[in-house]
C-alpha cells in the first residue's frame, strides 16, 4: 500500500514540521474568546499538558487578532493558527504579531488584491496557509454544478482557492476537506491524496458529542491514516477541547504512528469475571493515563485468557475470584486481595521510573 503521506510537501508550522513523512500531528481549536488572553493561555497550556502539537485559534475581529501578541509571549512554544473568515486585514494582522499558521479560503476574502496582500505578508514571514473547504460552505456554483456536497466538489474547491494562492508565487499550503459525513470525507481526502502533493489535514466535522463524534472520527481518520493518508488530525467533538487532543492520540497510537505513553488493555466483561473488574479497570487506566513511558499495561478479568494477555504485558493483573495475579514483564509477581491490586500494580510501575 502506498505511503501518500511519505511524498506531499513540507510546511513548517512554529516547530513542527507537517507533512513529508514528519510526524502525524495532533491539532485542536480553543473555544475561548481570543480577546481574553488568559482564559485562551490557560487552555493552550492544558492543551500542551495534553500531548496537542498545534492550537488553532478563533479570529473573528480586530480585538481577537491584536491579542495574539500576547498570546504568544506567554506560551511561545506551541504553535498557533489563526482561524479567519472573510476580512483580510485581520490576516494582516495576525501575520505581524508572529502567528505560525493561517487558517483561511482565498476565494471568500475580496478581490485578488487582498489574496495577493495575504500571499505577500505570508511568504515574507514564512506562514504557512491551510485552505479548509468544508462540504457545508462549498460555494454555490460548485453545488449548482454537481447538485450537492461530493468529493469531486471538495476537490475543486480545494483547486480553486490553491490557484489564486499559486497566481501570487504562494505555494505553502496544507489542504482540508471536511464533511459531516464520514463517508464523503474518505473519499475526498483518497481523491486528494491522488491528486495533490500539499499536506493534508484530516478531519471529520460536526461530528457531535464525545461518545458519537470519538467514534466517527476514528472510523474516517483512522482508516485515512492506515492508508497512508494525512499528514496532521483534529478531532472535532462537542465536548471539552482538551479530548480532542486526548482522542486524537488515541486514533494514531491505534494506528501504531504515534508511540510513548501507556498502551491500556483490559478484557471485556463475562460470566467468569470474578472481580469488579469495570471499577477496578476504569481507576488503574485513569492512573496510568498520566504516563509518559512506553508501556503496556493489562487488567483481566478471568483466567482463560487473563493470565496470558497479562504476560505479554509490562504490567498486568489476572482477576480470580476475590483476588488477583500480579505479572511484571511476564513472571507473576504473587497474588494479592482484590482491595490491594491497584495499590500494589501502581507501586510498581512508580518504582520502576
């Protein structure tokens, strides 16, 4: 299978690269009002805690855009993007008060004269620009020609705004072409990978609260990424931001692109389950989840296939009946209470730092 994501162009984005074989990054957006510079540091910074490796911030007015000053002079290394719609000067201005990336559609800005401006303030500072087509905004020529939302219509909109970008010798760009729908989006991103050599960013928009929205994403990135496709993520959930962050780094160490931190396995509840293995399950992975050693840890339930899951693992607990087996890189430790199993297994892991 071919790795597309292995051959598109290169950006930079503050310090991380994008796309070219780099790293898949991890990206989400504040919900704060911009303006209000410490409620948006305060986020970006748990963003950061996080594992997030590029914040994207709202820029609908002057106020927002003059506060990315001070934003970035109070969390300096974490890259940030301004988010813009239809007003070029506030691209302008974000471009002069050190914004790493820019987020807009050239062809929703005004004439050319304001994409060449744009182009011009970018290049000369080295900013990269995300074009982000999203099949509920396309425009209205493109729905009239194909009669509504489809790949090919992503695709040449995607097309258009990167021309008049290419017209003003701008070529630094990252593409997305989000939908609602799971489906459209893998076929545009496999039509743009074909096609395109600009990095993309992947995505599947709107796509609602934590449990439904988790579960579409990791259905449409994830297969994207196991083809070889994309180049950065963000989550899109009606939730706290910060499992954006959380959820997109599950979705690529699934897909083995991202490694460190604790792997967390844990059987599915049966009639042999002797334990409360669901309370005992959710507290070590809660536990655990603050980590950062590349680990694999495993709470079973029972002995048919607890003993050996446990085994293959760093640490591990076999549930029995009130008590349970405790593995360290594959020799049991003892066997202890129910009661104590957490205790003991944290105490371990803490001692081997």
């Amino acid at each position: 299978m071919m790795n597309y994501r292995q051959n598109t162009n290169q950006i930079k984005v503050g310090g991380i690269l994008v796309g070219g074989g780099a790293p898949v990054s991890v990206q989400s957006m504040c919900n704060t009002k911009t303006w209000d510079v410490e409620a948006s540091v305060n986020q970006i910074r748990r963003f950061r805690a996080a594992g997030c490796d590029i914040v994207r911030l709202a820029i609908p007015d002057m106020e927002s855009a003059k506060a990315i000053s001070s934003i970035k002079e109070q969390v300096p290394d974490v890259p940030l993007v301004a988010d813009i719609h239809f007003d070029y000067r506030l691209a302008l201005e974000v471009a002069q008060r050190g914004i790493d990336k820019i987020r807009i559609n050239p062809g929703n800005i005004g004439g050319e004269d304001r994409v060449k401006a744009v182009a011009d303030a970018c290049r000369q500072r080295n900013i990269p620009i995300r074009i982000g087509v999203n099949a509920g905004s396309l425009e209205k020529s493109l729905l009239e020609k194909y009669g509504h939302p489809c790949a090919e219509a992503l695709i040449e909109s995607a097309e258009g705004h990167a021309a008049l970008l290419n017209k003003f010798d701008f070529d630094d760009i990252c593409i997305s072409m989000k939908s609602s729908s799971v489906l459209l989006t893998v076929e545009a991103y496999r039509l743009a990978a074909e096609r395109f050599r600009w990095p993309l960013h992947l995505g599947v928009t709107e796509t609602g609260t934590s449990w439904n929205g988790s579960i579409q994403s990791a259905v449409g990135i994830g297969t994207l990424l196991n083809e070889g496709i994309g180049d950065t993520i963000r989550v899109s959930l009606t939730a706290d931001p910060v499992e954006e962050v959380k959820t997109g780094i599950a979705i690529l160490k699934a897909c083995g692109l991202k490694k460190g931190g604790v792997r967390f396995i844990s059987c599915p509840t049966c009639g042999r389950t002797e334990i409360d293995l669901i309370s005992l399950a959710e507290k070590v992975e809660g536990l655990v989840s603050g980590i950062n050693r590349d680990i694999t840890v495993a709470v079973m339930g029972c002995v048919v296939n607890g003993p050996g899951e446990a085994r293959e693992a760093d640490y591990g607990i076999a549930g029995g009946k009130d008590r349970g087996l405790i593995f360290k890189k594959g020799e049991v430790v003892g066997t202890w209470p129910y009661e104590s199993l957490c205790d003991v297994l944290m105490k371990m892991i803490e001692e081997d730092k």
